[in-house]
C-alpha cells in the first residue's frame, strides 16, 4: 500500500510539472490541492488520511494543536530551510519528521525591483489608461539616478538589491540592528547610524529583514511618518515587520507616493481586506518565490527529501 502524500496550496497546479516524482511513484501517491485552507479543523481532516505533507512556505501553520490530531503523519516538507509556524517540539513529540528545500534570492530580488520600477513609473496606471483607451500619458516618472535607496536589511537579498542600485546609478543607505560598516561598505552602501536616518534620508525605502522579535512591528506609525512625502516603501519581507493599518492610514492620507507590497497579515487575502482598495499601492499575492527555477528546486527538493525518508536516512531536517 503506498503512502500518500498532501501537497498543499498548489495554487498553479505546479507541484507535478516541476518535479519528477516517478522515483517514488510505486510506493508515494502525491494527492495536489489548489485551494487554501485557513482553519484548523478542515486542515486537520483533510490531512487525517495522509502520511506526508508538502507546504509552501509559512503559509499553513503546524502548532502543536494540529499536529496532535493528525496521528498518521509521518513528514513534513516545508520549502526552504527556515520555518516559524512549524511547532518542531510537537512535531517530534509525534514521531513527525520536519524537512526543508533549497530555496533561492534571487525571485524575490528580481520581484522587489520589479515592485520599486512600476511604482516610480508609474506602470500598471499608464497601462490601465492604455487599455482603456484613456489620457495618453498621466504620470511623471520618479527618476532612479541619483536617488537615495534605503535598505533595512543587508542579508542574502538585501546585498543583491543593493548591487542593483548601484547600476542604476543610485546611492545606498543600509541599516539593521547588528550591521557594520565594514559589511555595509563591501556592498557599496554607507551604513545609516540609526533606523530613522534611514527614513528620513531615502527615496526609495526596501524591507529585508528576518521576521522576529525585534522586527515584528519595526515600522509603524511614527517610523513611517518620517519618511518624505515623495518616498516609497517596498516590504517582500514579512508583513509583521510594518504595522499594517499604519501603512494604509499613510497611503490615505498621501504622506508617501506609494508602497509595493508582496506580503500580508492575512494570506491569501479575504475579499473585502483594505489592502485590495488602498490608493497608492501596487501589491501582488505574495510572488516573491514564486518563479520557475524555484519551483523546481522546492518540488524537486520535496521528492529527494521522502525519498531519503523512505530510506532511514532523512536530509535537510528542520527543527
């Protein structure tokens, strides 16, 4: 009898296509769901018959509270080699065995830059316009050149944003809690002596900090008032780390030009959440590793992980 496999929130239906997974066809059913469950008794019976679970992310949490009732599960396969919403204390008190996958910087970098360019020129208004056959020309883009980028965070992503600043010809700024000089300055960045230097001084203001403790909440209201009226925020990060409703009273009020948004509170979003009608924002469903290259890696990842599992020998553990 095989053992059957949940492959969560597939929402592309990508989970097959971008992995091989006949190495262990004969003794794993992967079963692929494209809807998302936001509750925990529907994801508790809908689990309760399979032995392995594939999520994306941290989009489905596993506290202890759902893994005590899912006796069958055996592994567990998150997509990359970090993940917050997982209990892995309850997770091994239930025999369940915590994996990950490779993942890569560069989706979300090339996402972030993608948010930052349709915000300063204005990209989906002016295709809107197009298609409507409206006003030919309605926004006055907001040069790149020149223009001072922020960025809270000088991690594996930050780095590679900021060496795409630096070929568009803008200047840096980088601050986090422990960042130095000296590792501001191999990246081309000037290390801003405090995070509301950095507010005050950027155009273009980019999140990539690790969600924790001393992030959660990191922007918020007085933080976001001392950005420039002319500035724009990008967040690919974690949502927590800016206070959400401070976010969305600063885009009603037009005390920023505009935020690019990848991440939120609630995902995916609920029909009537603010944050699909704000002015001022260009938002997508949470894309930023979302590309092929990563898909592969993470699904192709997911196969090699049962299969050493299957095997006594389990890879990339988690916890």
């Amino acid at each position: 009898m095989r053992l059957r496999c949940a492959v969560l929130d597939d929402f592309q239906n990508a989970a097959l296509e971008y992995a091989d997974w006949s190495p262990i066809e004969d003794r794993v059913e992967p079963v692929v769901f494209r809807d998302h469950l936001a509750g925990e008794d529907e994801l508790a019976a809908r689990l309760a018959d399979f032995d392995i679970a594939v999520t994306l992310r941290e989009r489905v949490p596993f506290p202890a509270s759902l893994l005590d009732r899912l006796p069958r599960l055996k592994l567990l396969i998150a997509s990359g080699m970090r993940n917050s919403v997982i209990d892995h204390a309850a997770a091994a008190r239930n025999g369940v065995t915590v994996c990950g996958t490779a993942s890569s910087s560069t989706p979300p970098l090339e996402l972030t830059w993608a948010l930052l360019l349709g915000l300063a020129r204005g990209i989906v208004q002016e295709n809107d316009a197009l298609r409507a056959q409206g006003p030919w020309q309605s926004t006055v883009g907001a040069d790149l050149h020149g223009r001072r980028l922020g960025l809270l965070g000088l991690g594996k992503i930050g780095s590679r944003v900021a060496q795409v600043a630096l070929a568009f010809g803008m200047r840096v700024s980088a601050w986090s809690q422990h960042l130095t000089r000296e590792r501001a300055e191999e990246f081309g960045a000037e290390l801003a002596t405090s995070k509301e230097e950095l507010l005050r001084g950027s155009d273009f203001v980019s999140v990539h900090l690790a969600l924790g403790e001393r992030t959660r909440g990191l922007l918020g209201a007085r933080e976001l008032a001392l950005l420039k009226p002319t500035a724009y925020l990008i967040n690919t990060s974690r949502a927590a780390i800016v206070d959400q409703d401070a976010l969305l009273a600063a885009l009603h009020e037009g005390r920023i030009a505009g935020a690019g948004v990848d991440v939120f509170d609630i995902e995916p979003l609920p029909a009537d959440h603010p944050m699909r009608t704000a002015p001022r924002l260009l938002a997508t469903p949470h894309l930023g590793y979302v590309s092929q290259a990563n898909y592969a890696m993470y699904y192709g990842d997911a196969v090699e992980d049962i299969q050493a599992f299957l095997a006594g020998e389990p890879v990339r553990r988690l916890g």
